[in-house]
C-alpha cells in the first residue's frame, strides 16, 4: 500500500482530477463553504486553481509547484486554496475564464485566478514555471495587505466588467433572417477556410462539430456545392491525419498543425460522440466508405475503452503515459517492421512511415493521403483484399499497443457528455441500421436515467463510485432532453417522449428567465459567485440554449405545442444578430434559422409496417424535419385518427396540417426530400 506523506480535503471526492491533487502538500479544499467561510474568518485570498484529468500542462504545474514543499508553504501561510474540475463545474470555469480574459491574458488551462475572500476575482493566469509562480503569489498578497482600498475597488470594477459581459439581453420582437442575408453571412465566413486541409487556415485545429453541422445543414438545404466540398474535404482530412488514431479508432483533441498530422493526445467523450453523430449524417450525403470506417473504428473504441460496466460513458483519456505525451500512441520504426513483418513495404507506404514524417526522438505517428480503394488501385492490389490486410495490421497494432500502460482514463461520467453520445449512436444508427450501436444509445440513456435522475425532477451532473454528485446544470438537462427525443424517434417508445416532456418542465420551472427568453445555466436555486448567466455562445460544444432552442422546436412539431415553438423563436430572436456577427461561435443557432426560414416538416407513419418505414427514412438526410412512427393507434397529435388496421400510411405535414397520406415511400418523399 502505497504511503503518503501528505493529504488534504481533496480525498473526500468522486473526481478523479481532485483526487490526483489530494496527496499534495498544497492544502487543497473542494469549492464549498468550508473553503469559503476559512478564507472569510482568516481574511485571506483564495486561489482557485482551475483544471481536468485529461490536461497537459495541469499535470505539469502539479508536478512542478503543487508537490513542491516550499511552493505549499507559500499557498498555505497566506491563501486558502481551493481546486476545480472545470469539467463537474463549468459555471465557475466560465466565471474565472472571463475574469482572466478580462484582464488581458490569453485563457487555458490550467487556469489560476486569485480572488478575495468572498470570492470575487482580483488576477490570473494560466499555467506558471514554479518561480513566476511563487513570485506572483507573494506580490499579489503584498499588494493586497498594503492596498487594500485599491485592490477591493479593482475587484469590483472587474465584478461590474463581469456582469456586464454575463447580462441577458432583453427579449426582442423575433424577426426571421433572409435566406439571402444567410448567404451572405456564411459567404463571409466561407473566406477563411482552408482550401487545402479544411477547417480554417493555420494551425492549431481543432474539429469543431457544432460548425460543420451546420454547414453540411446548410450545404444541403441551399445546394451549395462549395460549402459541401469544404465539409467533405474537411472531414477526409481529418480521418487521414495523425488526429484520428488510426489503429484504434476515436479523435484526439486537436491538432498542433495545419495538416491535421500531429494531435494533442487526450481523447474527449464530447468530442468524439459529437463527430460520430457528424461523420453518420455525412456518410448520409456523401455516401463515403471511409466515413463508414470512422464510425466502426471510434464506435469500437468506445465500448472498448469509454464505457463502463455499468453502460454509463467515461469522460476521457489523457495525453500522457509512462511520463510523455503521446508515448501510447505512437510507434517506432522497428516495433512496426516486427509486427507487420512480411507486408511491412506496404504498410509504410500507406501510413506514411519515412524519415522525413518522424515526429519526436524517432517515433511516428500513423496518417495516410489516400482512402484504401485508391491505394489498393494504385499498388494494383484487390480493394476487398486489402481492406482484409488493413483490418489484420489495426489488430495487430493494437494487441501490441495493449502490452503498455495506457494513459489514465477519467472515469466520471457527465450527464451532458453521455447524453452527446447517446445522440451521436442514435445518428450512427439510423445512417447504418447496426442495432448494436441502437442497444449501447438506449443502455447509456438508460443508465442516466436510473443513475443521475432523482424523483424524475432533479438530474445530477457527475457520476462516479455509485455516487452521483453535483445538481445538474442547463447544459445537462438540455442535452438529455436531446438524448430522450432522440431515442423516442429510433425505438418508438413513448416514454422517452414523455421523459423528455417532463424534463422539459423542469427545465422552464429550474432555468428560464422571463425577461429575456433564455435559460440560466445554473438553477435560481443554487448559488454562484458573482452572477448567473444564459449560455448562448457555441464552442466545442454547442451552447445549452441553442440545444434548448432546438428540443422546443423538435417537440412542438412532435406535440403540437405552441408555447414551444414560440419559445423557440424567441430565444431565436435574442441572438440572431450576434449569429451574423460571429457565424462560427453561434453555429447552433444558425442550424435552428434554417428550420425558421425554410420549410419544415413532420412525417408521422402508422401502421404495422412503421419501424421498417422509419428506417427507410432515416437513412437520408433530411435535417428540416422531425419523423414520428408508431405501429399501434396513439394519442400523439401526430398520431391521433391516423390509424388505419389495414395498412401503414405516410402522413407529410407542415404546421399540423396534412395531405392525404402516402402508401409508397417514394411518393411521400418527393413532398419532403432535400438536397
């Protein structure tokens, strides 16, 4: 049993990026009102150091300064110091994050912010070498001691700054954009892509779902062929590069370069369920086997190295292992040659291994520039062999990659991550028909439900050890709210639908405020530093109003509810400018115009035949509407004096009103059909 010199409060908690800070010398407090109410009565300031498992360069300012002895002598003598998991609590995140913004310096994570007892932020920073830190700590407290008037004026000066930047915009008369004024807006936007690799120019990249959703939305909706072809291109760029791990399936965060070749290693739940649901909805439109690829490789992954007993969704892998960055990942030449053997020349050849792809200390990392028909075409070899000897090298690959110790995996699971994932398989599903990527959605959901869900009212964030911690914010219920449609329009069983309704009401009793339309992140119930706020901007992951936006809109063409489609608008309403102004960062939103200023249908289908039907129509692409079926009469509006004994109908609708219903689904879709 492993003996520690040291611990601290951090031994009491379920996350796993805590616990690795609870053997520290840093006197360590969970945020609470233990750490508050000390930092009150001993007037000291606080350090709240801000990070997650999976993060470099946190794990490097721990091993640096956190287990340093005179580094905790300092934070200990004269702060109360206090460590977040910004993935259990990104409300604080966004809090310090804007603080440190606010203050001119460039964000990430770590993030280091110093505050006053109340907690109130004063400074900040990112990661720091152990001397700048200990000299910033010790003039921060001096200035403190002996400023006091100005440094109380300083912090509330930056409170003003951020609440200004937290204020809710008051709700305007919705006013639908043009379809021309979105052609402008995404022409705009359209000027700073990559012509040659996709996303946007230079380097890092960073795949980001939310935009290209949208984009192929649009794409389709508008026949743009140009915007099509920079998703397609962006997408293949993407599965070839060293960003993707090619022997095991699943992307990496981001890329350091422009081509997509050299990944920062850690491995994000959000990230990858968001590209499998995105990577199925362009198999829909492009009809590409190596996105088909994709989805097998990182579905596989995830059952074998993100899920738990259990059926719930880990939340990441880290970057390191045995001490480096990237050492699991990666290969040398003579390892390759070894377990390829005879067919080594080929396999070189396609995973570009050669002096000149080395990545560091001689090692490489494994990407290609062409699909496998085009390779197999090119060395005159059968495609369907190939792809034979393809699958035969990723195994071995991979039960050689088993013999090392892999990097941690943070095993918490987040509701709203979970639920992304459950969304991502669901898309997975329909693109392929595999049931079993149906029966892991359902599990996952099913498991949050039974795991985080309270009294079918309060939904936890986090997951761990049997416990589940946290009261869930907007981004959770909204996302399981997506989760639950989107499971009712694959299984047909209404008690997703009405789970959905359910939390649904919840949500508007927990989050809305009136005034602007928009939903808080935190619940009028729980207290936070400084002010609440409404997520409306769209970043890796899309923002919890813009899903919101997106569920009312679903479930008021599932209902025939107005209030939810009205409030769909209006929450529309109050950020369509800032979606002109910043296409790229309110990507959702501009998702949810496209179902406002173009046509959008529901297509209900009754009858014995209805999950054969449904199938059949959830294999193309059709973003501009929602599908309801059912095999049996329902009370569903969409259902209601629909059904008929004797055979399976097509009912195409717009706005609840129908035409006569379909027998053959190619006559339904020459009503509906896109693209």
């Amino acid at each position: 049993m492993e003996i520690h010199p040291h611990s601290n409060a951090l031994i009491h908690e379920s996350s796993p990026y805590l616990i690795q800070h609870a053997h520290n010398p840093v006197q360590w407090f969970p945020w609470g009102e233990e750490a508050l109410n000390k930092a009150r009565s001993e007037d000291k300031l606080i350090i709240v150091s801000i990070g997650y498992s999976s993060c470099h360069w946190c794990h490097v300012m721990e091993r640096e300064s956190f287990e340093d002895e005179e580094v905790a002598r300092v934070m200990n003598n004269h702060f109360v110091s206090i460590k977040v998991d910004r993935e259990e609590r990104p409300d604080l995140d966004r809090l310090y994050m804007t603080a440190v913004q606010m203050l001119n310096v460039q964000g990430g994570w770590p993030l280091n912010c110093i505050a006053l007892p109340d907690g109130r932020p004063i400074w900040g920073g990112t990661y720091f070498p152990r001397v700048k830190w200990i000299e910033a700590l010790t003039e921060v407290e001096r200035y403190y001691r002996t400023h006091r008037a100005e440094t109380l004026a300083y912090a509330a000066d930056l409170e003003q700054g951020i609440r200004r930047h937290s204020l809710l915009p008051e709700r305007p008369e919705p006013t639908l954009m043009t379809d021309d004024k979105l052609a402008q807006v995404v022409d705009s936007w359209a000027a700073h892509f990559d012509p040659h690799h996709g996303s946007h120019r230079g380097a890092p990249k960073f795949p980001m779902p939310v935009n290209l959703e949208f984009l192929l939305h649009y794409g389709v909706q508008c026949k743009n062929s140009h915007i099509l072809e920079h998703v397609e291109l962006t997408l293949t760029s993407m599965a070839r590069g060293g960003i993707y791990d090619q022997a095991g399936g699943g992307f990496a965060r981001y890329a350091v370069d422009a081509e997509w070749r050299v990944p920062h290693f850690e491995k994000m739940l959000y990230d990858n369920a968001q590209l499998i649901g995105l990577y199925s909805s362009a198999f829909k439109v492009f009809r590409k086997e190596h996105f088909r690829d994709v989805i097998r490789q990182s579905v596989e992954w995830v059952k074998r190295e993100m899920t738990s007993a259990d059926g719930l969704f880990y939340s990441s892998l880290d970057a390191d292992s045995e001490g480096k960055e990237g050492f699991y990942y990666v290969w040398r030449e003579e390892e390759l040659k070894d377990i390829i053997r005879k067919e080594y020349g080929l396999f070189a050849e396609y995973y570009q291994i050669g002096k000149e792809r080395q990545w560091e200390n001689g090692t490489y990392i494994l990407h290609r520039s062409m699909e496998p028909e085009e390779f197999a075409e090119l060395q005159g070899i059968d495609a369907g062999s190939f792809r034979q000897m393809l699958d035969r090298w990723n195994r071995a690959l991979l039960e050689a990659r088993s013999t090392r110790i892999p990097p941690a995996t943070d095993d918490k699971s987040l509701t709203s991550w979970g639920s992304m994932m459950v969304s991502g398989l669901i898309k997975a599903y329909h693109a392929f028909g595999e049931r079993g990527y149906l029966e892991l959605a359902v599990e996952g959901a099913t498991q949050i439900r039974n795991r985080c869900l309270s009294g079918e009212r309060n939904l936890f964030r986090s997951y761990r050890s049997g416990i589940p911690s946290i009261p869930g914010f907007h981004i959770d219920y909204s996302l399981y709210i997506e989760a639950c449609i989107d499971l009712y329009t694959a299984t047909m069983d209404s008690d997703w639908l009405d789970l959905a309704l359910n939390l649904t009401s919840v949500t508007f009793d927990m989050f809305f405020d009136e005034k602007s339309g928009l939903f808080n992140f935190n619940s009028d119930r729980v207290d936070v530093p400084v002010t609440n706020h409404a997520e409306v901007e769209d970043n890796v992951i899309p923002s919890s109003n813009s899903v919101m936006g997106h569920n009312l809109q679903r479930l008021g063409h599932l209902t025939g509810n107005s209030r939810f489609l009205e409030g769909a608008l209006n929450m529309l309403g109050a950020v369509q400018d800032r979606f002109e102004q910043h296409p790229s960062s309110h990507s959702n939103w501009g998702r949810l115009i496209l179902t406002q200023i173009f046509p959008y249908y529901e297509v209900a289908i009754t009858g014995a035949d209805a999950p054969d039907l449904l199938q059949q129509v959830m294999k193309d692409y059709q973003p501009n509407m929602v599908v309801a079926a059912t095999p049996l009469p329902s009370d569903l509006p969409l259902f209601r004096n629909r059904h008929d004994n004797h055979k399976s109908l097509i009912f195409v609708c717009r706005d609840q009103v129908c035409r006569t219903p379909f027998i053959h689904l190619k006559d339904a879709k020459k009503v509906y059909h896109i693209g």
